[in-house]
C-alpha cells in the first residue's frame, strides 16, 4: 500500500451461523449423496496394455454417463445427439479393449451403435429397424472430461481432474482438500471477464478491492499464493498494486486449493493457492468471436483461433486478442484494457511435447482510494457515485509473460515435465487519498495527498517433475518428485505531494496531476525460493488411499542487496488419507502446512522463527453423474503459529541488539469453519456451482487473546450460479445469490461497519443456431446500497456495484 499507515485495527465481533443457511447446504449435499444409488461413479485410472488397448471399469448404469465415462477414460472424441442416448441403459464395460470394442460393449442392447469417422472420433447412431424418428437428429459432443482437467467445450461447472494439491491428476473426490473450480462454460454464462469476477462467484474467496491499490484475496481469513499453469507466480494476479487483474478470456479454469498449501508453493501465506490455467491449442480447428457491451459504456472484443498450423497436426497453435474499455458508476473512474495470448505446441517425436506461449496485458485508467466516513466510522450517505482523488490521476499497469514447456513421455506410464517462465510488470500509478479528523457537519478536516508512483518488477519462475506408476506387493501406487523455484526482483520511485484542504460535500475533482521529479530509482529488493518435494499416493486397498508428501524449501530476502531474512531447509509435511465409502463417495482428512519468514529480532538478535500455518480437515466428498456432479462438506482447523509479540522480559532501548524492543515467536491464530460445496449438472441441461462457508478466526494467545482476527472479512459467504436449459427450446435461463454477513473495521475511536446482505443476479440467453447465441446478465438486480469494503475513516472503504446490465454475442466456428 501506498498510503500511510492506519491506526492499529481492533477487530469486532462476529456473528452467530445462519441455520437455515447451513441447514439448505447440508440438505444439497445428502440430496446429492442420496442420488448416488443409481449412478456409481467411481473413479479407475485408465492404464495403456499396448497399441490401441486400455484397461476400462466402467459400471453398468444410464447410457448418457457411461458414454461420458468413456470419454473421460479413453480421450477419444464422441459425438451422440442427446435424445438419442437419456433414458437408455448400458451393461458398462470391464476389461482391456480396444476403443472400438469398449463402445461396441458400452451400447450393447441399446438399439444404438458408434462410427469412426475419418478424423479418429465416433457418432452414435441408431441401428437400422430399432427406432423411428430419431436417426435424423444432429450429433451432438458428448460432454466428458479431459483427463488433464481441461473444462473448454465440456459444457459444465465441475472438472474431471485437478493436480494444483499435489502434482498427481486426480479427481476432486480423490484430492483429500478442499478445491474449488470455475469452469469455461461458467465465465461464458455470466460474463466474468476478468480473474476478480472469477473469483467473486466462489465461496472460497472473499474479494477485497483496494481501488487504485488493487486488489486482495483471503481464504479462511487469510491471504493465498498465486500460480498459473501450477507454476510460482510471485508478481501476483492484482494483488498489491503490482500488476493489471488478468482477463479471463485468456484462461480455461480456475483452481482454488484453500488451507496451508505449502508443499508446492513454498514459503507464503496459509489461505491456499489461486492457480490460472490457460487455454491450450486444440487438435481440431475452432474459432470464436465475442463482442459485449454494458452499463457505463462497457464495451468489449475478443478474439480466439486455435488448431493445428500443419497438416499432420504435430504442430497445433491458439491466439487469443481482447479490447475492452469500460467506465464506472463512479464519477471519472474508468479502465482500458488490451491483451494477447499466444501459445505454441509441437510434438517433436510421438512421446515429446515442447510448448511455448506469450502473455501480454495492458490496463490504463483511473480509480481512486475509497469514500471517506464520519470520524466514528459511520456513513455519510455520499453519492455512489462520488469520486475522491483527481480526475486527472492514472493507473497505467503492463504485464508480459514468457514461457517454456517440456513434456516427456517415459517408458512404464512414467512422465517428465519442466516448465519455465518469465514475468515483467510496470505500474505507473498516479493516485490521490484522504487524511485528516473530518467536521460531518460542515465537511472540513480532511486533506488530499497526491502521489505518484512508478514500480517495476521481474520474477522467474522453475518446475521440474516426473511422475507415475511403481508396482509394489500387488498393487499399483503414484510417485511424484520434483523441484521448483523462483526469484522476484521489485525496485521503486516516487513523489510525495503535501495535503490539500478540501470539502467532502463540495469536493471538486479538477485538480492538476503532480508534474514534479520523481525520487532516484531503488536498490532492487529480491526474493528467492528453491524447493524439493515428492509425493507418494499409496494404494493400501481398493477403498483405501494414503497420500504422503513432503517438501524442503530454502529462502532468502535481499533489501537493496543486503541479505535482511534467510531460511535454510525448512520442511512442509503433507499427509491425507482417503477412503471410498462406496462407489460414489469418499471420506478424508488431511494436514498440510506452509511457512512465512518474520523480520523481526529476538534477544539473540536473529530473526524470530518463520510463521507456520497448519491446516487440519476432515470431509465428505461425491462424484455422481459419471463426474458431472461433484459435492463436499468439510470441517477445518487453521493455526498460524510463532507469531512474532513483543517480548515483555526485555524493556524497549534503541541501543539493544534489537534495536527497540524485541520479539518471540508465541503468538497464535486459530481459525475453523465449515466448507460445503455443489458443483455441475444436476439434470441434463440444469448446471449449478454453490458454495457456502463458515469461517470465524481469532487471537488465541498474547494481549489479543480472543478478539478476531480478520473482522473485515465475512463469517458467512453463500455463492450460488446456476443455469438451466428450457427442454426443446433454444432458451437458457439462470441467476446467481451473493450473499455474505456483517464486516467491520475498527482503531482508535472508530469502527467502520457493512451489515449483512444479498445480491441478486439473472441470466438469459438464447441459442440462435448451432454457431450464434446472445446473453443478458443483470447484476445487483434490486440495486442494494452497500458497501464492498470497509477500512479507515478515510479510505478503503468502497460502495458496491449498483444494478448492471450486460448483452453478449458469441459466435463459434
């Protein structure tokens, strides 16, 4: 943050659990328990017997999730209309077949029967004599699931496979941690065009903008790490005013992994780990075009080509290109976005894969630090639209990334992946905020700074892992060991203006930017990770897995070039276990950890030991649907320990090797809370993503023993998006539920406080032919008077969006 230092905040109590919030997520979550009967869904891994073959467990059940079944576990494109397919049952298919004869098996007696078309993917047909009427219907993709996770053109709000926890591709049900997915199908519906959006339509992270400073994200009352493609990304996704919030236009997926994740991040903070992964280049040819415009002069283009650059399809690229440029319903806020995202894969022998990809991003525009309140806190009923900073202010933010990729095939099932990736960002930052004691009456006492701020930064970032199969006593078992690491250097210059009197009621915005030297350019500070792990997922029984993983890290801080903070072997254990309570649901617990290095001295006059954030769960999951359905409930515990507290044995002296006072690492947060979550179809054609969780964290040692920790981040938080297709028409219709309780901001004499609301949102959308649709959302649709953040009586506090409208048109090739 820019701005400077606010009173120490003393965080207000918290709020009792919604029951009948709690009591309609548990009811969703046995609801879909309770259908498992009659659609077993457990999870086999697809193992190759040689050319062609491949070991298939499919179970009898509905034609329609086997077929998705088959998708998923062969990776073979299939194509069936789905009127031709609901209703009917398949006898499943076990054994080593090749795909041919595991389809021929899948549709036995079903009056239906697959065709290879020249291209290697099939269509289901109906067999000559076995049915009338249907024959003529238009194949229609079969919605599965890329066993690498991949959601584009699956149609659903659920994924088949998730690595970001631990390296090994499994299954939400078989990862033994709470994970949440945004899907493609999900952006596309209701218009979530950039990552904050994204993440807004979860429950598994609260969303906390800082206006000019960017934007924060909490999980579980604490911050999280940020990865694309599963890789370290220390500049951030606009967090800390660094670099623009990424367009998702750009991306396939969203992966929220929640509680300590330090086995393959590192050092960091113990909330989870945010990672975007990208869109790759597909096998066949495809293209889409996407124009949208909304409230406040929203208007937006994007582009995207993707498929093979030669014939044989060896080499296979994607381009991705986006204008958007929107205002605000605040006075002279506005942004401008343009971006590109192109990659490359070529297979350079049948078992060797090298990719290579180009990011680039540029936001400008303006915004300002938030809407003052009363002295004590309270609102002054400003206009939404009020604005306070200068209109000739700018926020100018450029990010590029570079990257390189190498996949190997290895003998065994055994596969070799290293990644490396180059990251530059540039905020040029001119920006203005309020300081003072304000008179409500007259709206004197506060003063405007003006400032300006250029920053620069560079990270790279390393992985290197193999990971397969290991034969041992009779079964099969999953190893992972890699090393990954990254280097992050940020230098700065500014300029600090003097305040200027000014008058909330009467405040006028034309005020002349700063045109004056900047300060000299900073020392770079840097950062350095470097890590080793490894992972084994055991295979105790058929019902029974342990997964056991560890990580050694070693980090370094350099401010200016002198080393300020060094760790050496610091270790981050991992352990779940997982049990298959039957073939559609799983039980689990797990621990995980992470660290976080403290500047601070203790009497010996070293660095106090790094904060540690343990995460302990136990949970419930559910696969239904042949996967297209997913459920979890889990119950949490997060300690973050060694916390550095003034070491009251030592009495404060500037001549002390401490310089002041020093510290110990004694202090203690305790947060715990409940996670339940629903995500995919629920019916054909009716996709749902909901979400609800409990949080409450506080003091649990020293002066602050029990009052909250993270008061400005809610207890409760309810998502709920939802989709549904109107059967024989070419309408779809949905909405979403954002509903959140009270949060407050208290310091010396003051207490900013937003009460507890609900936002609604709709969606319709109408299918103009195969290629065209056009979509209405409408945001906030009773136009609640809200604030979407608290802070200081003088900035940070923000009111939300009043009602908002966008029209969308895609079109596919």
């Amino acid at each position: 943050m820019s701005c400077p230092s606010s009173p120490p905040a003393a965080r207000a109590s918290r709020q009792a659990a919604s029951p009948v919030l709690l009591t309609t997520l548990i009811h969703l979550t046995l609801a879909g328990a309770l259908a498992s009967v009659w659609t077993p869904a457990a999870h086999a891994q697809t193992e190759v017997r040689g050319a062609g073959m491949r070991g298939y467990a499919i179970p009898a059940g509905p034609l329609d999730a086997a077929l998705a079944r088959f998708v998923t576990e062969s990776g073979v494109p299939l194509a069936a209309p789905p009127a031709l397919v609901e209703g009917r049952h398949s006898p499943g298919v076990q054994g080593d077949f090749n795909a041919d004869t595991a389809l021929s098996r899948l549709l036995e007696g079903s009056g239906l029967a697959a065709t290879r078309s020249a291209d290697g993917s099939y269509i289901v047909r109906q067999l000559p004599g076995s049915g009338a009427g249907i024959t003529t219907l238009s194949p229609v993709a079969v919605t599965g699931f890329a066993s690498d996770g991949t959601t584009e053109g699956s149609g659903s709000y659920t994924t088949g496979a998730t690595a970001t926890a631990t390296r090994l591709p499994l299954t939400l049900r078989e990862t033994p941690q709470s994970v949440t997915v945004v899907t493609r199908q999900k952006m596309d519906d209701f218009a979530l065009t950039d990552v904050n959006d994204v993440l807004q339509s979860t429950s598994s992270v609260v969303v906390s903008s800082q206006g000019a400073d960017g934007t924060n994200f909490y999980s579980r009352g604490f911050a999280l790490q940020m990865q694309y493609d599963g890789m370290m990304n220390p500049i951030g996704i606009g967090e800390n005013n660094i670099s623009p919030a990424p367009d998702s236009a750009f991306l396939d997926r969203v992966e929220v992994l929640q509680g300590a994740a330090g086995l393959l991040a590192g050092a960091g903070e113990p909330g989870g780990t945010i990672n975007l992964v990208r869109k790759r280049p597909t096998e066949q040819f495809q293209a889409q075009f996407e124009a949208q415009v909304g409230s406040w002069d929203k208007r937006r283009l994007v582009g995207d080509v993707s498929g093979p650059l030669i014939e044989s399809g060896k080499i296979r690229g994607r381009a991705v290109v986006l204008w958007d440029d929107s205002n605000s319903f605040i006075d002279h806020v506005h942004d401008d976005k343009k971006g590109f995202y192109g990659v490359i894969d070529t297979d350079i022998t049948p078992s060797t894969t090298i990719g290579a990809s180009f990011q680039w991003q540029r936001n400008k525009g303006n915004n300002h630090l938030g809407i003052p309140t009363s002295p004590e806190g309270g609102d002054l009923h400003l206009r939404r639209s009020a604005f306070f900073a200068g209109a000739n202010d700018g926020i100018d933010k450029e990010y590029q990334m570079y990257t390189l990729n190498l996949t190997q095939r290895l003998p065994a099932g055994w596969q070799l992946r290293a990644s490396y990736s180059h990251n530059e960002a540039d905020a040029d930052n001119a920006s203005s905020y309020l300081y003072g004691t304000l008179n409500p009456d007259t709206g004197n006492g506060l003063r405007l700074y003006q400032q300006l701020l250029k920053r620069d930064f560079s990270s790279n970032s390393y992985d290197v892992y193999a990971n397969g199969p290991v034969p041992l006593f009779g079964r099969e078992h999953e190893l992972v060991f890699g090393f990954n690491a990254s280097t992050l250097k940020a230098r700065s210059r500014g300029y600090y203006g003097a305040g200027i009197p000014m008058n909330v009621y009467r405040f006028n915005a034309d005020i002349p930017r700063p045109d004056e030297p900047l300060d000299p350019w900073t020392e770079p500070n840097e950062t350095i990770q470097r890590g080793v792990y490894g992972v084994a997922r055991l295979n105790l029984a058929d019902p029974l897995k342990l997964i056991l993983g560890t990580r050694v890290s070693w980090y370094e801080y350099r401010n200016a070039g002198v080393r300020a903070q060094k760790e050496n072997g610091i270790v981050s254990p991992y352990a779940g276990l997982v049990y298959d309570i039957d073939s559609a649901h799983s039980a689990y617990a797990s621990y995980s950890d992470i660290f976080k290095p403290q500047d601070s001295l203790n009497a010996n006059g070293s660095t106090v030991d790094p904060v540690v954030g343990k995460n302990y769960e136990i949970g419930i999951k559910g696969e239904y649907l042949g996967g297209k359905l997913n459920t979890s409930a889990a119950l949490f515990r997060l300690e973050q320990t060694n916390l550095a507290q003034v070491d009251q044995s030592i009495p404060y002296d500037e001549s002390n090797i401490c310089k002041g006072y020093c510290y110990s690492a004694s202090g203690l947060v305790v947060s715990k809370g409940v996670d339940l979550t629903i995500n995919g179809e629920l019916t054909p054609g009716w996709q749902l993503g909901a979400g609800y969780t409990y949080v409450h964290s506080a003091y649990a040692k020293g002066a602050d023993k029990g009052k909250p920790y993270a008061a400005n981040t809610p207890d409760h938080l309810f998502r709920l998006y939802t989709t549904y297709r109107l059967p024989n028409t070419s309408w779809t219709l949905g909405g979403n539920l954002k509903a959140q309780s009270g949060i407050s901001n208290s310091g010396d004499g003051y207490t900013v406080r937003q009460g507890s609301y609900a936002l609604v949102g709709l969606l319709a959308k109408y299918q103009i032919n195969r290629q065209a649709e056009v979509s209405l959302t409408v945001d906030n649709l009773f136009d609640r008077r809200y604030y979407s953040a608290v802070g200081d009586p003088w900035f940070y506090s923000f009111y939300g969006t009043p009602r908002r409208f966008a029209l969308n048109f895609r079109y596919s090739l």
